[in-house]
C-alpha cells in the first residue's frame, strides 16, 4: 500500500495570506499576457517576412534571455531587495512588450526587447519574475500546505493564460496605425502585454516587507555547498525536459497548427485556451495526489501518459484530431509543475528558496535550444513538419526515468518525516505480534 504524505495543516498568519493573494494575482497576470503572446508572436514574426528558423531562433533567444536574467539577477544584484527586483523584472516586461508593438520587424526594437528578458515566448513560466515569485511564495506558507500553495498559484497562472489566448485571437485582427509610426504589424496584443507589465508594478508593491525583503542570507543569491549538488543535478535533468518543452512551446504550437492545418488566430486561440483550462484544473489534482504517493512520484508518472500523448500528436491528421489529443495531454502535462516547485523549495532552506529557484528556472533555458531545432524542422516541411513533437515526447520520457531514478530516494522533509513515523509504527506492530 502507498504511504500517505499528507500532515495537519496549521492556520497561517494574516500577512502570508496577504502576499500569497498578491503573488498569486501577479502569476494570473503574467499568464494573461504569456497566453496572449504565444498565440500571435510567431505567426505575426512570420507574416513580417521572417524564415521559419528565424522564427525558431527568435523564440528561442526570448526564452534564453529570460532563463538567464533569472540566475543573474540574484547572483549579481546582492545589494537589491525582492522588491527592487520585482519592479525591475515588471519594468523588463513593459518595455519589452512596448518595444514589439512600436516595430516588430526591426532589429533595433526586437532585440531589446527579447534581451531585456520579459518576453514569455513560450507561453511558460520562465522568468526572473517567475523565480522570484517561487522563493517569495515559499516564505509564505508552511511545508504540509506548500504544494497545495504552489498549485493554487500555478492555477491562477493557467486561468490567466487560457484567457489571454482568446482575447489575442479577437486582438490579432485590430492594428493601431498612428501617424509617424513605422510600417509593419501594430498587433495590440503587444500594447495589451506592455500595460500588463506596469500593472505588476503597484502588485508588487503590495508585498509585506518579510516577503518583500527576503531573509538576509538570499541576498548572496547563492545556494550552501551542502544543497548546491541536488539542486545542480535536478537543474540539469530540468535542462533536458525543457529542451524538450522549447520544440513544442505555445508559440511555435500555433506556428505549427496554421502551418499543418491552416489555422487562424481565433481557432488557434480557442485551443491553447481550452488546453490551459484543462491544464489549470488538473493542478488541482496534482495536490492529492502528492500527498498520497509523494512528489517524486506524481511528477514522474503523471507525465510519462502526457509525452505518450505528445508523440501521437505528431501523427494527428485533422486540426480536430490535433487538438483533442493536446488537451488531453495539457490534462496531464503540468502536474508536475506545482509538485517540481514544491520539491525545488523543499528540500533546501528557506533562505536559499530563491537562489534554488533561479538555479532551476534557468536550467530551463535549455527551451532556447529546442526553439531553433523546431524552426529548422518547419522550414524543411513534409514528414519533418510534424517531428518535432515527436522527438519532445521521446526526449520528455528520458527525463522521467532518469529523474526517478536519481531522486525518488531524496524526500522531502514532511515525506521522510512521514515515511519514518510509518516505519517506527509498523515496527511496533511487528514487536507486538512476535511478543504476542
């Protein structure tokens, strides 16, 4: 019989209910503009007159330059607070996403744009904000309610990008062409993303000054000798999984379906939107689940089933066919995302939560690598069009063994605790019956 992880869960101060609300809101804005952008960034990339591996490379240096800012900031900005680092990462993204609806097609607006690191290409949850907000969450709650914070968070984020994804197929259609302004694709989506940005900024704010400061040792932004190795061993199995995630992002998915299917925005919209739904609410399962077979676990064999499904993906021969079969692994990929944080967050100390979640947030910049492989693949065409998912699944199934293997014997504190108390008392049982 599988042991049972779940433990007493004590009431919380007001302040950690307060910033957890503030945080949590945070993530549904930035998964609004994330769903938003995903839907239109490639497809209006390529309606300017850009090469499908350009494409590719694009998306993929927004999504490096994202991962990367999340390790630098705390390791090379000792003398700013969470706070500073919030607006900063806030800022990042409104500039960015002015910088792309003033003229997507030069250089001289793209490229900060995506080197500012606020640009969510993929439509995932890679950024300093995102690594932030993690180690700031993880202050703010207790161990027997942190998965079920981390899913309520990531929840909201889904909600959040399931409604961008639709509003950006009603937006694609509607420019906003102002006198003196250079020529090219003025998608509002971009003008929508850059206001989400600003808005972040009085959310932040809002912080309590514990989550807002952070505790005196994350300031070196570093991680202890002691935890430094399972953190750099789970960030590199992390690098494998997200290389996979790269050739498949929400961005190059709806490059793909107007590719293979000739599908438009609003079709493609209404896709990614039903599919973060259905990822969204299976957040909520992941909870139960990890409590009853542990994390390591409902990580692993909840997504092994979701990388089957992505390699049958790859052989849908109708849009129909295409996007039941992505929904129904939406339903399963990303219950390991509140499970990966909350593990992430356990087993180092609370001081390190945020070094921790840099480290392994930027391990997922390895996205930026699976991003141009897909591109290229497109622009061959034929049989190759559909590889790409394929390959991710094969590479994602790698990973799910070999993190099993490697971590399934590393638990949690509350698990090991838990496991230890089952143990002593089955010991007992046994003592009695042989005495008996």
């Amino acid at each position: 019989m599988a042991a049972s992880y779940a433990l007493p869960i004590p009431p919380d101060p007001p302040r950690w209910r307060r910033d957890r609300f503030a945080l949590t809101t945070a993530r549904a804005l930035r998964g609004f503009g994330a769903g938003a952008l995903s839907v239109v960034f490639a497809i209006d990339l390529a309606a300017g007159g850009y090469s499908p591996v350009l494409v590719g490379v694009i998306v993929g240096l927004a999504m490096g330059a994202a991962a990367t800012w999340s390790i630098w900031i705390p390791e090379r900005t000792p003398w700013l607070s969470r706070r500073g680092r919030f607006v900063i990462g806030a800022l990042a993204v409104a500039v960015g996403g002015f910088l792309l609806w003033y003229d997507l097609l030069s250089p001289w607006s793209l490229l900060p744009a995506l080197f500012l690191g606020g640009i969510v290409a993929g439509g995932a949850d890679i950024s300093p904000l995102g690594a932030l907000e993690q180690g700031a969450l993880s202050s703010a709650t207790s161990a027997p309610r942190r998965t079920r914070t981390f899913a309520a968070y990531n929840l909201a984020g889904y909600l959040g990008t399931a409604v961008g994804a639709v509003i950006a197929g009603a937006l694609s259609s509607v420019s906003l062409h102002l006198p003196g302004l250079p020529a090219g694709p003025r998608d509002l989506t971009f003008l929508l993303y850059g206001c989400l940005g600003l808005a972040l900024v009085p959310t932040y704010l809002r912080l309590s000054r514990p989550a807002a400061v952070g505790p005196p040792v994350e300031a070196t932004g570093r991680l202890s000798p002691e935890h430094r190795g399972p953190i750099l061993r789970l960030s590199g199995l992390f690098a494998v999984d997200a290389f996979g995630g790269g050739m498949t992002a929400n961005t190059l998915l709806a490059y793909f379906l107007m590719l293979r299917f000739a599908g438009v925005p609003e079709t493609i919209g209404v896709i990614l939107s039903i599919a973060n739904v259905a990822a969204g609410f299976s957040l909520v399962l992941a909870v139960p689940l990890a409590d009853r077979f542990g994390l390591i676990n409902t990580m692993v064999f909840t997504h092994i089933p979701s990388s089957i499904l992505l390699i049958l993906f790859a052989f849908a021969p109708t849009l129909l066919f295409a996007a039941i079969v992505w929904v129904a692994r939406a339903s399963l990929s990303q219950m390991d995302v509140p499970t990966r944080q909350s593990y992430t967050q356990a087993i180092v100390p609370r001081e390190e939560g945020a070094a921790a979640a840099g480290y392994t947030t930027a391990a997922r910049s390895a996205q930026a690598f699976g991003s141009p492989v897909s591109g290229a693949l497109f622009a061959v065409g034929g049989p190759w069009l559909s590889s790409p998912f394929a390959i991710a699944g094969s590479v994602k199934i790698a990973y799910d063994l070999l993190l099993y293997r490697s971590f399934r014997h590393l638990r949690p504190p509350e698990e090991a605790a838990e496991a230890a108390t089952v143990t002593d008392a089955n010991s007992k049982v046994s003592r009695a019956a042989t005495d008996g």
